[in-house]
C-alpha cells in the first residue's frame, strides 16, 4: 500500500501542472475495506432436532466500513444436502427437516460487503427420526 501511495505521490508531482495542481497541495485518501465479521450462528434445535420440525437459522454480522450492506447466504450439508441459497440482506433461514435430513448435519453461513466474503464458523445439528417403519 506504501508503494501504491508513492507511486501515485510520485507521478501527481511530477506532472502537478497537467492536473492543474498545486504540488505544496497535494491530499491523497484512500479507503480500505474492512471484511465483515460474522458472529457465530444461531440454531433453534440446539445440537440436536427431530425430523418433521422446522430449523431456524439465524446470522449476524458487522462491517467496520460504514454504508456497506452486507448479504447472507446459507447452506445444510449433510445426507439431506441442500445448496447455497441466493445472495441476500436476510439475516435467517427456515429449513423443514424431512427424512432426507436424518443424520448429522453442517450449517454454513457466508457473509458479503461490497468486496469480501467471510465464513462464519459451522454449526453441527443432529436430526432425530421420529418415524418408525414397522415391518409387515
């Protein structure tokens, strides 16, 4: 980031008078992005949930950039694996656990400003069969 400033320090100086500036004057800005940060993730079943019930999933996130939105998107690997959801600013997710889903299950969340993507840290859910198949 030095060089890019003394680069472009370098060059504003050298050529002052094609930019119709004053040399003595010169302010550079320059922003840096701040990555979100991604609290830990919210799960209404604890670590274990029966099959038939819906999971709540929740998120939270902050961004040290003021104005930046952050988008969500979320994802539950496991036997039952569903992809990522589309991008958005909604903050959770609903999943009705099916048969599929029995097993063990990772929750994933990522979290996006207008330039970084960050993981939060998986959460692991157990679903529970409710069901019972009877032999005839």
């Amino acid at each position: 980031m030095k060089i890019l400033t003394l680069i472009i320090t370098a060059l504003l100086l050298a050529h002052a008078s094609a930019f119709a500036i004053n040399p003595a004057e010169v302010d550079i800005m320059v922003t840096v992005n701040k990555k979100p940060v991604v609290g830990p993730i919210t799960l209404n079943g604890g670590p274990g949930i029966n099959q038939g019930v819906t999971l709540e999933v929740t998120a939270s996130a902050t961004d040290g950039n003021s104005g930046d939105i952050l988008n969500y998107r979320f994802k539950l690997e496991g036997a039952g694996q569903r992809g990522w959801n589309t991008w958005s600013t909604v903050t959770f997710i609903s999943y009705e656990l099916e048969e599929r889903d029995i097993g063990l299950n990772v929750v994933k969340v990522e979290v996006r400003d207008s330039l970084e993507t960050v993981q939060a840290a998986p959460a692991e859910i157990y679903v529970f069969r409710t069901t019972v198949e009877v032999p005839q």
